[in-house]
C-alpha cells in the first residue's frame, strides 16, 4: 500500500493510492495515518478495503507528510560508504545519531526556504523508515516487527550551522522546511529489499546524487534495533538513514550550494519523487 495525507498544512486528511494514480480518500475508515494505524493490525485492516469502492479526490492537491503523531525524526550521519569517502570522514564504528526538529518536517513538494542570512544550503535524499509499533530495547533479528514502512526524506541542511558553530550537528538541520517527507509511505511488504534501491537528487535538472542503498553502513534492522536503545520509538517515528554522494558540500574543487529560485528533485525507487522550490526567507 502507499498511504498519504492531502490537503492543507495542518489540515491534512488519509489518503491511499489506488492502482490507476489517483487518490482516495480513507477519512470514513481511519482518522489519520498515525498511531494504531501503522501497527500490523492497522494495515491489515486498511489492506483488507476495496481500494476502489473509496471517494475519489478531484484535482491534485497539496501533499502533506505521510505520516501524523510522531514524536521523533531521528537522523543517521555518514551512513553511506562512498558519501563518507566524499566528506573526508572514517568509517564509523556505530551509527551517528542526531535529531531533526520536527518543526523542520513537510510536505514533499512544499517549498523549501533558505534561512536568513544562509549561503550554505544543502540538500541530501534519504531513505526513512516509518515506525509502526512501539519499539524499545529491540534486537536486530525482531527490528523489522517494529517497521510500517519507508518514504522518501530530504535532510535539507544549513552547513555553516551544522559544521562551523559548534559541534552540534541538528543546529543545521532544524530550520523550517528541512525535513520534506513523503510521498508517501510504502509499507515494507512492498519492499522487500530496501537495501538495494537506486536514489537520486537532481537539482534544476543536474543529476547530483546517483546512489544505491547496497552501500549503507548500517542497515535498516540494524539502525531500528540500535536507535531503539536509546529512543523510546513510538508509532510514526522516522529515521532518515543517511545520505548518499553527490551532496553540494562534497563538490571539488569547490563545494556548491543551493539558492533561491532552484528546483530539487528527488526520489528513491519504488517508494517515489519529490519536488521542491527553494525561495529565499521573508521575515
């Protein structure tokens, strides 16, 4: 299945895709994407309704993330080989963990706004994982118990705040607009290898980031499982699992940044594609 949120911002409502492209509404089966509806009981439920027997929503609204009630948006640093070789970094020896303002999180064709002052936006796509049951102390071989599914994320990132202003990384990742999600969320059953999944960025029709997440550090079960003895993972959580090469900071001889009036265009297969504006901040 892959399930959505349309509508306004903040007044999202359930959706499903059905298998023409158009969207269906599930508001008279489900309150919202969230909670109890991304645990093994929820989908099956949502799995077991005649997708074609819903409402039809006219016109091509406005996406939302696909996903409601988080408590988390938790992110992996230098989790792709080749993208860890590009920054200069080591390998490392367990995942990077930092968290993501969930103030940060929207749409995925929403526009994305450059922060006051910013001359070192960045973009990076991203595998997430969706947390479907609440998940604490969990061992790697029960992990996947724990996953609803996995979208599209992009981690947009302020370098200047992430990397010169002290060593706390989430300063440059929590500004408004830096944590696009979605599509839409497809649950795991129809992804029965996210670690072999091409993903790319293209930035005003340049392809910038072409990766596969065959060269993940840390794996999916492996980061469920290893975030979960830390965080007390609650349905709808988000993990965004790292980046591929290809990001503006990893440009040589110069890195490249993003500006005002680009587009962002990115994807994972088999789980969808983004589009983003970038304008400049207006306060």
């Amino acid at each position: 299945m892959k399930l959505l949120r349309y509508g306004p911002a903040g007044q999202e409502k359930p959706g499903i895709l059905a298998a023409d492209g158009s969207i269906r509404d599930l508001s008279g089966i489900v309150g919202d994407i969230a909670g109890d509806v991304l645990g093994p009981n929820g989908l099956k439920k949502l799995a077991s309704v005649d997708v074609n027997s819903l409402p039809k929503v006219d016109g091509n609204p406005r996406l939302g993330p696909p996903v409601a009630g988080m408590k988390n948006l938790i992110c992996i640093g230098l989790n792709y080989a080749d993208h860890a070789a590009e920054t200069g970094n080591p390998l490392p020896a367990e995942p990077i963990i930092f968290l993501k303002a969930l103030s940060a999180l929207c749409g995925p064709n929403d526009d994305v706004v450059i922060p006051k002052n910013s001359v070192k936006t960045d973009y990076e796509v991203e595998l997430c994982i969706i947390i479907g049951t609440t998940a604490q102390y969990v061992s790697e071989a029960e992990a996947m118990d724990y996953v609803a599914g996995y979208a599209v994320g992009n981690d947009v990132s302020e370098r200047e705040w992430q990397a010169e202003r002290g060593p706390t990384w989430a300063k440059g990742k929590g500004f408004d607009t830096f944590g696009p999600l979605g599509p839409w969320l497809v649950t795991k059953d129809e992804v029965p290898d996210p670690h072999n999944l091409k993903i790319w960025t293209e930035v005003d029709g340049k392809l910038e980031q072409n990766g596969n997440t065959k060269t993940l550090i840390f794996n999916v079960p492996q980061l469920v499982s290893y975030c979960s003895q830390c965080i007390k993972l609650q349905p709808g959580d988000v993990i965004f699992t790292g980046t591929p090469p290809g990001v503006g900071l990893g440009k040589k001889p110069t890195p490249i940044f993003l500006r005002a009036g680009q587009t962002m265009k990115l994807g994972v297969e088999g789980l969808g594609e983004q589009t983003q504006k970038l304008v400049a901040y207006q306060g």
